[in-house]
C-alpha cells in the first residue's frame, strides 16, 4: 500500500442532501467546506447547520423542525471504533439542540453511499421512508410498514428494496414510539442499536418519515493510510490495559460492579449510589443468564455489544441486543429491580418500539416515588406503582410505548409528571432530561457536566468517569469540586471534537492521551496538519455553539440545575456519605473558565475568539 | 489460506474494511467495503456471522487430480480463471476478465464478488491485512484440513450475504 497522493477529498464525501418532506422535492449540494474546517462533521457540523437555518423558536414538533442525519470524516475510515452515526434536531424532550448517534452498521452504508448529512424539513402528507443506493435517491410510501417495530421494519424493508443485496442494505427507523411522539423516543440503526437520547425519533415521527434504507458502494479517500493502520495497535493497547480486559469481557455492564464499588450507581431514583441486589444485574449476571455472543459495531475493534436471549425458563421471552450498563440503571437499581430477565424484557421492549432505556426508566422512577408519596393514586395509573415490581415497570413501558392509558402522560417524560403531580423535585434530570447512570453525589464533576450539558442529563456530551472513577491518567478525588471545573470544561470540549469526527467516545475515554490520538487519526484521514490547539479549538467552538443556540432561547445559568437530592440531601453510607454537589461554587469557577459572563452566556469576546458569528 | 472461526466473529467487518485498503485503485487508498475480497455475513437471528472468504476449493483426497472450482468451471474466458498448481490458489485475470458474472453466481459460498465491473476473489495476500485487523482473531493464516473445508463450506451455505 502506498499514500495516496492527497488527490480530491479525503474523509468526507463532498455531498450532501436536502429533503423537504412537505413537498417531496430532493436536492443535492456539495458539503459546505467552509463550515466543515470549522466545525468539521456530525455533531459539529449538524449542530452549524441547525443553528444557520433552523427558526430556533420553533415547536420541536411541527414541521419547521430540521432533523439532520450525518456521519464525520473519520466515520468508517478505521480511526478507531468508527461506526458512528449522528442525529441532530431540536429536542421536544428539552427544548434544546441535541445530538444523538449510534453505531451498528447503517452509518456505513449511509456514509458509502456518498453522503455527509442528510437534512429533512417539512412534514410528509402519509408515511414515507428515504431509499438510498448509492445515487438513486427517492421517498416511498411507508404505510405498510407504519407500526412496525424497529426490528421488523429492518427485515421488511431490506427484503422489499434489496431482495439480492439484504447484507449490504442498512437501515435506520422509528418504532411505534416515535410515531407516537413518546419525547424519549429514539431511532433505531439495523432494528436494536438506538441514537436514543433527547427524543429525536419524536421528530421523526412527527415528520411521518418511517425509516432511511441506505446501500452504499463507495469509498472514503484516506489522506495517509499508514498512519491509520496505528488504530490497530491502540485498539490492542486499549485491550490490554487493566479496565480494557474487563471492558472486552463484559462490555458496559462491568460498570454496575465498578460504580456500584463507590457508590455510584444510582438507586431507587437517586436516593442511593448502592444497589444491595448489585451481583443479580452485573456483567456476570449477564453471562450466566442471557449473553449469547459478542458483537462489534462496524469498523470497532472493542466489540462492546452484546447479543443476548431471554431463557426459556424465563416468564418473559424475546433476544436482542443488550442490555446495556446504562439500561441495568435505569430499570434495574434505580427501580430496585433484581429481575435481570425483566430489565432485559424492557430493554428489549424499548429496542423494538424505539425509545430510550434512561429517560424511560428516570420516568418510572419519578413515578414510583411520586405514587410513594400518595400524589398519584393505583386507580390514575391501573394499577399500583411500588418500588421493586417488575411486572408493574414493564406493563408501563408497554403502555408508554403504545400510548395507553397513564402511558400516554408517562410519555410526556419524567419532568413533565413531576410536575403535573406537584413535586417537581423528584425529577432526576436537568433540562428536561433523565440522568444516565453516574451518581453526581459521588462523583461531583458529573454533576457539574450533567448541569451544564446543551442537552440535560446525557452522558455522551462528556463524562468524567475516566478521572473521577478510573483514575485515567491519574486519579483525582471525585467527592470534592477541587479542579472540576476545568477537567468538566476539558472533557466536554474534547468529546465535542471526538464526536464531530465521526466516532464512538469510548477509546477515548480509555486513553491517556485522546485529543493526542484523535488529532493524529484526524489529520491521517484529512491530510492535514492541526496542531493539538487547533483541534482542541474546534471542539470548544462546537460546545459555545451549542450554548449559543440554547442562550437564544432564553436559557441561562437558571437552566444549569441539578434535583435538590444531588445538592442538598447527604449522600448515605459508604464511600461519600454525607456528601452533596457544591453546583453553585464550581458553576463560578467553570463560567470563568469557559469565558462566559456570571448568568452562563458566552461573552462577545470569546465568541469572537471561536470565530462564532 | 485465510481460515475463518466463526465463534470468534464479532461482525464488525474490520477485515472488509482493510482489505479494501489493500485493494483501492488509482493511488488513492479508500475504505472502501464493495471492493473487499471478504464480507460478512449475519443470519437472520443476528446470533451467527460468516465471513465469506474464497478458501480455494481444494482437491479432497490427496493423489486425486484437482477438481476445478466452480468459479473456474463457469468462467466463459479462457485463460482468465486459473489455478496456480504449487500453491492451489484459484486468480482471476483482471485484464481479460469480462464482468459477466457468472463466476459470481457459480460460487456456491458466496466467496467471489463484482468490483466496479470484475469479478474479484481472495487470492491470498503475502501478509494478509484482513488477518492482522481482526480484533477477535477469528481470522487466521493457516493450511486447511478437510474437516475445516467442510464445516466452513456449510456455513458459507447457510449464512449468506
């Protein structure tokens, strides 16, 4: 293999599509280069292009919402774990611009097919799905596969557009939640693998666009192939660092032993960060009972995904992909559930009707405490509501995911009940979003991350597990907000630029040196030669975009909150006991930091800086 | 040959993806899965996956003379399909090749395919990429056996693209 001779684009495919859905008209244009070496792709990217022509005030649901699909320049390139694909929309579960991506193996097939984005607008009359093979690009008539599951509609549309080319046919689609408008529905590559956060298979559905096919045969240009090649040897250095072994054997669930050790592991809506029944949800759990074999997404060499099956002595039955670590949460400890068959039934369930594991289990748990509280009664809901019913739990996911009875207002979100029931408080989020499985009381930086991400309490806009968990370079004490500030400030930004290349976060947040790494991939792939600075540039410029975008809609440091639990009620025994996040100090020190003004807006001056018009 | 454990297989094509590399045409390198000579394959339950990779037809009893492969059988070009008698490996001419396809349809294991009009199969890289990109280690560089062979064409049949 020789180098190629920087001949043409490399990394990105130079074109992307516009599809007004109300008038059925398709439209291609070159990627907007300019906007591309600044905000390079996916998450970056989308989040420009949202904020240049979305009218950002409108109904999250009406037809002047965006919903813009893309991949980065690095997605599929082998610049470690690049499988990714990226959604960005406005969220009708916060009201803000969100980012929500996945992997599995449609955005190979979307990226092949020679697209960097695809930009819907408008709304279909009656059920549609985009086809793409490569060029040929039309909209079709979804009704027959309207109220499919995700799963379904994956096998009945390979089969209906590519009878001969199934395995080289990818899909991406909403399940009946998103056509339900659930504002935690998601969108569901190949039928189980969810860009699931912040509602965007909502928008979705509320675009009447079912699903994307895509088939794809072309290549993506690689600037300095050699240099890619060292993906290689940094996926078998992740494998073989003392968290790797363990993340290669068990996959995310190996965090309920490693949180659930420090007390983070959130429990019974947050009150705890320990879940007693611990050892019956772990990865060992998982092992002894449902995990049928290993599975990667394309173009990853960590392999994190799990193909699992309920048993046949179970009283639930199905398989699939997962549970995850997040999902072991949010239907597990936090609803003090230790029925593993059950939390993988409701993983399984919101797999198929396309919805997300987190928000849905932080709005049961919202439920259960506010049933405990006597504000909503067995006779409104159909049934009781206790803490540790696992038939309770899975018959309300059913009920969210079809929209009936309670589930129609469960459907609405943890936030919107908690406060329909006058007790605001028991909403373990910010911005509307449900926390994923990091309890902040325990490690006080994820507070601050969780408070002042675009998009509430979502996990992938950073996470300082790597430092405050896993001592990643080195260890750092997670129960105080001593120099949280600026690792928060470093690991959002940083994640912003991981993110917009086009990848998966996870190697990142095993090394040592990411932004190191990734600029190397990044200007491999591209054929240029940005220093640290620049590309560390590039994410932060990503993240005060997005701050922009939600400033312009009136949010401001008010908006940077966290639950009453987290800053107020003492952690319980164990390791942090007695401990609360101190938000208000550390939100002083990082708005410093950030160059934005005491109420959380950035200033003209660093805006400027960025190049932030 | 390039020897497949379908246990190990993770499915996720990082063995595609370099020997497209290794395959790219015009000085430039692409990631590129339509002109890979091996390609994955999953069933219908997501629960096997088979990476369809040529494993050369081999004669089956030692001493016998070598039965032509399908894909030689079917191709309508002389001289185009060949097999080298030292080392068995079964290659496609790429300047005489005609696109036609029927080697393609002719392979009852799904291991020969269509690149930008040939039909392209493994031929056996000297340092195969695809066997040091394989993160599972499902993928091998190894002599093969006639229990191999017939366990591995098995699951080429069933486990198809």
């Amino acid at each position: 293999m020789s180098p190629s001779s920087h001949s043409g684009l490399c990394g990105w495919m130079g074109t992307i599509l516009r599809v007004n859905l109300t008038t059925g008209e398709i439209k291609r244009e070159p990627t907007p280069l300019d906007k591309a070496r600044m905000y390079i792709g996916a998450r970056g990217l989308g989040t420009k292009i949202l904020y240049d022509e979305l009218d950002i005030t409108c109904d999250p649901l009406s037809p002047e919402n965006m919903l813009i699909f893309l991949t980065g320049p690095l997605t599929l390139t082998l610049g470690l774990s690049s499988g990714r694909s990226t959604v960005i929309t406005k969220s009708p579960l916060t009201g803000t611009v969100c980012s929500s991506n996945a992997g599995g193996s449609f955005p190979a097939a979307f990226k092949t097919a020679g697209y960097d984005a695809i930009i819907f607008t408008g709304c279909a009359e009656k059920p549609v799905y985009l086809s793409i093979n490569d060029d040929n690009v039309a909209l079709k008539d979804a009704s027959a596969y309207w109220g499919m599951t995700t799963v379904e509609t994956d096998h009945a549309l390979k089969q209906t557009v590519n009878p001969k080319q199934c395995s080289e046919t990818k899909t991406s689609c909403i399940g009946p939640a998103g056509e339900n408008l659930v504002r935690f529905a998601g969108i569901a590559n190949d039928g189980h693998r969810l860009a699931a956060r912040s509602g965007v298979g909502a928008v979705m559905g509320s675009k009447n666009l079912k699903a994307i096919v895509a088939r794809g045969t072309k290549g993506i240009k690689i600037a300095e192939p050699e240099e890619l090649l060292r993906s290689n040897v940094m996926a078998d250095h992740i494998k073989t660092m003392e968290l790797g072994v363990v993340f290669e054997e068990f996959g995310t669930p190996l965090f309920v032993d490693v949180l659930g050790a420090v007390n983070a592991m959130p429990t019974q809506n947050f009150r705890a960060g320990f879940f007693e029944d611990g050892d019956l949800i772990s990865g060992g759990a998982m092992y002894d009972r449902v995990i049928v074999r290993k599975k990667g997404c394309v173009a990853c060499a960590l392999n994190c995904a799990r193909n699992t099956r309920l048993p046949s002595d179970s009283k639930f039955k199905g398989r699939g992909d997962g549970p995850e670590y997040e999902t072991l949460y949010s239907f597990g400890s936090n609803l003090l559930i230790n029925d593993l068959d059950a939390i993988t039934k409701m993983n399984y369930i919101c797999n198929e009707m396309g919805m997300d594991t987190i928000d849905a289990g932080v709005t049961l748990s919202a439920l259960m405490e506010l049933y405990e509280m006597g504000l909503v009664s067995a006779e409104e809901i159909g049934f009781p509501f206790e803490w540790r019913d696992a038939e309770a739990a899975v018959r309300m996911v059913e009920m969210i995911a079809h929209a009936e009875g309670f589930g129609v207002e469960a459907g609405k979100g943890g936030r919107y009940l908690a406060q329909k029931y006058g007790a605001p408080q028991v909403f373990m989020g910010s911005k509307g979003q449900g926390f994923s499985a990091y309890h902040p009381r325990a490690m006080v930086g994820q507070g601050l991350l969780f408070a002042t991400s675009p998009e509430g309490g979502n996990h992938t806009t950073g996470n300082t597990i790597q430092r405050e968990i896993n001592g990643i370079p080195s260890p750092m004490n997670p129960l105080t907000g001593e120099g949280k500030p600026a690792l928060v400030k470093k690991n959002q930004d940083e994640t912003a630029f991981i993110e917009a290349l086009g990848l998966c976060v996870f190697p990142y947040m095993f090394l040592e040196n990411g932004l190191e790494v990734f600029t190397e991939f990044y200007n491999a792939v591209v054929g240029e030669k940005y220093s640290l600075a620049e590309t560390y540039r590039m994410g932060e410029r990503i993240f005060n975009l997005e701050r922009m975008f939600n400033a312009r809609l009136g949010f401001t440091r008010k908006d940077d909150y966290l639950p009453p639990r987290l800053t107020d009620e003492p952690h319980p025994e164990g390791v942090g006991e007695g401990n609360v996040v101190p938000l208000q100090a550390m939100l002083d020190e990082y708005y410093e930091l950030r160059g934005w003004s005491a109420d959380g807006i950035p200033t003209a001056e660093k805006l400027s800086e960025l190049g932030i018009a | 040959m390039i020897v497949f454990e379908q246990e190990r297989c993770t499915y996720c094509h990082l063995c595609t993806l370099y020997c497209s590399y290794t395959f790219s045409k015009g000085g430039v390198v692409e990631a590129r899965p339509s002109v890979a000579r091996i390609r994955v394959a999953q069933n219908e339950d997501d629960t096997i996956y088979a990476a369809h990779v040529c494993f050369q037809c081999p004669v089956q009893e030692p001493g016998l003379p070598r039965e032509a492969a399908s894909c030689l059988k079917a191709c309508p070009v002389e001289n185009c399909i060949t097999r080298n008698p030292l080392t068995n490996i079964v290659a496609i001419n790429e300047e005489t090749c005609i696109g036609c396809g029927k080697c393609v349809r002719a392979c009852e294991y799904q291991a020969v395919f269509l690149a930008d009009g040939k039909a392209v199969k493994c031929e056996v890289c000297d340092d195969p990429l695809c066997v040091k990109a394989c993160a599972p280690k499902a993928l091998s560089f190894a002599e093969t056996d006639e229990a191999y062979i017939e366990n591995i064409a098995q699951l080429y049949k069933e486990v198809r693209l």
